[in-house]
C-alpha cells in the first residue's frame, strides 16, 4: 500500500521531525538520502521507519511507502532522493572521556556542528561534548555530518555538567591568544575545545583552560570558520602526537 495523504498520522509525525521542539520531544531524528540511510543501518543505529518513494520499494526491507507529493513534503532536501529513516536519538549520559574528545562551546551553525561531527570521526575524536549550542540532529547537521554522527558520542549538558563529567582532562582551548599550535606539545590525554563562530571561547571555559593555542595565520586573514579550524587543530594535536612516537 501506497500512503497518498500528507494527514496520515505517521507522515505528521516524521514531518514534525524539521522541528527542534519534536525531535526532542518525540526524541527522534531524520536521516535523508540512500547511502546515509544505509550506512545507518551499518552502524547500528537503532531505526525507527524507513520511508521511500515507490521507485525505491525495493531498497529497503520494510520500508513505508509513499507517493512522490507526500514524501517531498516530508523531506528537507531541496533534491530528494525518495528515501528517509527515522531514527532514535541515542541516550548518551554524561560520563568522562574514554580516549581525546572535543568540547563544543556554544557552536551556533548547525552546518558547522556537523562538519566538526565529520571530522572528528574522521581524526578519530569518538566523543564529542556540547555547551549550549544548536540541535546536532537538525537535519542541516545530521546531513553535515556526511554519516559521522553514526559514529561519536554526543555529550550534552550545562558547563557545570560537563565540567565534572571531564573531571582532570586537560583543556585545551582553540584562541587567538594561544601559543602556535605547530609548536605546541600536548598532554598524552586532552579535550579540544572549539568557541563559538563570532565570540570564541566563553570565558567559562577559557578559565578552565590547561593551555590555550592558535593557527598561525597571515596578517590579512582575522579569522577562520569555526569546523575549518577545527580540523585543522584535530589533526594537528594528533600529528604532533604521532611525530613522537
């Protein structure tokens, strides 16, 4: 059977799903297109619905099928792909770091969010913790990501939270203050911490800081985008790392 209503119960739900409010409330997200959806279910991901078009029917074992109008109305792709996953937000609580993790600091852009998810996947960074910043399971975000948020653990919680939660690992803070980061030796444990894309690092947090560091940069250049320096701060530490060994 073909669902042809955009009133249908379960389209009205997983159309809900745009909305920060719903996904935390029905603690669900949306995963959209063919390969991220199958490398959802690669990783495990616990998955709620599988919807699709009918010209991908038989994609999917069990999918929902639904007409072209009713699942454009649905997605959040400005192209869609005919197939979407509805998928549980997993319950992560609060622990300390199992290997270098990140701390995001009041991230504001959720494209930004989920390039960061990506790359940090990528360099290895498997934890990742947020203070205050926007939903990484927009669809923005998750589509950011590029499937890396299959693969890290997201942390959220107030300063005081996650602070305790870090306990004695060191902070390492990305400003423009720091020494160069080219230069720098970190410790054999650490949190990277990445500020917010027009103000850096809270104060909160930059106090808490073990060391503060910097990308050396021309004179002409204020700045860097937040998940570009990122990157760059991730697999530098690491590098520096795998230099002395």
């Amino acid at each position: 059977m073909v669902i042809t209503s955009k009133s249908n119960p379960l389209i009205k739900s997983v159309a809900s799903l745009a909305d920060k409010k719903f996904r935390r409330q029905l603690n669900k997200y949306i995963v959209e297109g063919i390969k991220s959806v199958k490398e959802c279910i690669s990783a495990g991901c616990e998955i709620d619905e599988i919807i699709c078009t009918p010209e991908n029917e038989g994609a999917f074992y069990s999918a929902v099928v639904v007409s072209e109008a009713v699942f454009k109305s649905i997605s959040c792709e400005k192209t869609p792909q005919g197939v979407l996953a509805v998928v549980k937000i997993p319950k992560n609580e609060l622990k300390p770091p199992e290997g270098n993790c990140l701390l995001l600091d009041c991230l504001q852009d959720p494209g930004n969010i989920g390039t960061v998810i990506r790359t940090a996947n990528a360099a290895g960074y498997g934890e990742i913790y947020l203070i205050n910043c926007a939903d990484p399971y927009s669809p923005k975000a998750v589509r950011a990501s590029m499937s890396g948020i299959f693969f890290v653990k997201l942390f959220a919680g107030t300063r005081e939270e996650v602070f305790e939660a870090l306990g004695n690992v060191p902070l390492i803070c990305a400003d423009m203050n720091g020494e160069n980061i080219f230069a720098f030796n970190p410790p054999e444990k650490y949190c990277l911490c990445i500020g917010n894309e027009g103000g850096g690092i809270s104060d909160e947090v930059l106090s808490k800081a073990a060391y503060t560091v910097k990308i050396p940069m021309r004179e002409t250049c204020e700045s860097l985008n937040a998940a570009v320096s990122a990157g760059i701060a991730m697999y530098a530490l690491k590098n520096i790392k795998n230099r002395e060994v």
